[in-house]
C-alpha cells in the first residue's frame, strides 16, 4: 500500500501543476503570459480650436400678398329725395371697390344690420364706394369712403 501512495502522490501533484493549479477552469499553462503592447496614438489632424457656431438667419417673411381692409360706415337716415329714413327699412349695402393699378373690381352685399366690413384683396390701391337698399328695392347713390 505505501507503493501505492509512494506511486499516487507524485502523480496526484503532477496533475495539478499540470493544470496550472488553478480554480479557474481555464486551459492555459501559468507560464503562458500575454504581452501587453501600450498603443501609440499619433494624430494625424491636429484639431483646431472649438468649432465656430453661427445662428442661421431665418428666411425674410415674404411680402405680404393681401392686405386687410376696414371699412365702417354710418347709417343713412336720409332717402336721396329727403325724406326719413328708418335704419329698420335698410335691407342691405352693396359695397364695391376698384384697384386703381389694374382696374380691377369687385362688390359685395353687405347685410342691413352691419356698420361695418373687413375684407382681404390683394395689395394695391383702392376706392371704396358704398350703397343702401332699402326693403321696398329702391338703391341708393353710392357713396365714396373718404
């Protein structure tokens, strides 16, 4: 039996440096080292100093196209020949523009309880003009905004 331990012993031993003796369970042999290398950075463009950051310009606001107009009136109390007129008898207004530029017109049939009227056109100058119509039909002379 001392054979036995005389012969098992230096084995047992020799499989443990063998091994590495070590817990790990990895395969490499503890005289095996890996050679660390240090890397050599060498820039090949030298960076210049902080990027110069400039706001970008909005666009201009294009020209406006239209404009916006108001127009107010007053209500007539008068009939052409002079007689009384009640705002009650006032069915509507018919407003009516030109473009001094283009010639270009347009009118519109306001309603007979308004005093006033916007209205987008396009840029340009214009003449306004306005008249009533009463409930029995009967227009008026139209009458240039001042």
């Amino acid at each position: 039996m001392n054979r036995l331990l005389t012969f098992c012993l230096p084995l047992a031993l020799l499989t443990l440096t063998a091994c590495g003796g070590g817990s790990d369970g990895s395969d490499k042999k503890s005289s095996e080292t890996t050679p660390t290398v240090a890397p050599t950075v060498i820039p090949t463009v030298i960076p210049s100093a902080a990027p110069s950051i400039s706001p970008t310009q909005e666009p201009d606001t294009p020209p406006a196209l239209t404009e916006r107009y108001l127009i107010e009136w007053q209500t007539p109390n008068s009939r052409i020949d002079g007689s009384v007129l009640l705002a009650s008898d006032i069915a509507s207004y018919t407003l009516r523009w030109t473009n001094s530029q283009t010639q270009a017109t347009g009118e519109v049939s306001i309603s007979g309880d308004q005093t006033q009227w916007q209205i987008e056109l396009p840029k340009g100058d214009y003449q306004f003009e306005i008249a009533s119509l009463d409930s029995n039909g009967r227009i008026s002379q139209f009458v240039s905004a001042q």
